[in-house]
C-alpha cells in the first residue's frame, strides 16, 4: 500500500466510523504517534478482514 492509498484508507474509516475519527483526533493532537500507528493498524486489520471475507464468499459461489 502506498502513501497515497494509505491517506485515503485512512480517510475513508474516519468518515465511516467516529470513534476511530475521535481517537485519531485525540492521538494526532497530542502527539502520541504510537496510538496513532496503532490506530491506522487496526483500521488496515479490519480491512483486511473485510477483504478475507468478500473473497472467501466469492469462492463459495464458484
């Protein structure tokens, strides 16, 4: 994932989920860039998740 993924990956799970937009806020704000990379982590984990599932039922339609 590049930079320009990654910005907008992120910006898409602060306009779907709030609390993650909050925390991010909150992290970015003081600075904590370790919360923040945990956030971004987590945000990319539920991707991936989400990923896993979508191919999974497209392979049991084949």
């Amino acid at each position: 994932m590049n930079e320009a993924e990654l910005k907008a990956f992120v910006n898409e799970a602060i306009d779907s989920d709030e609390r993650f937009a909050s925390e991010l806020g909150e992290a970015i704000e003081k600075g904590t860039w370790e919360v923040v990379a945990a956030l971004i982590e987590k945000a990319v984990g539920r991707a991936m998740g989400l990923t896993s599932d979508i191919l999974d039922s497209l392979k049991k339609l084949l």
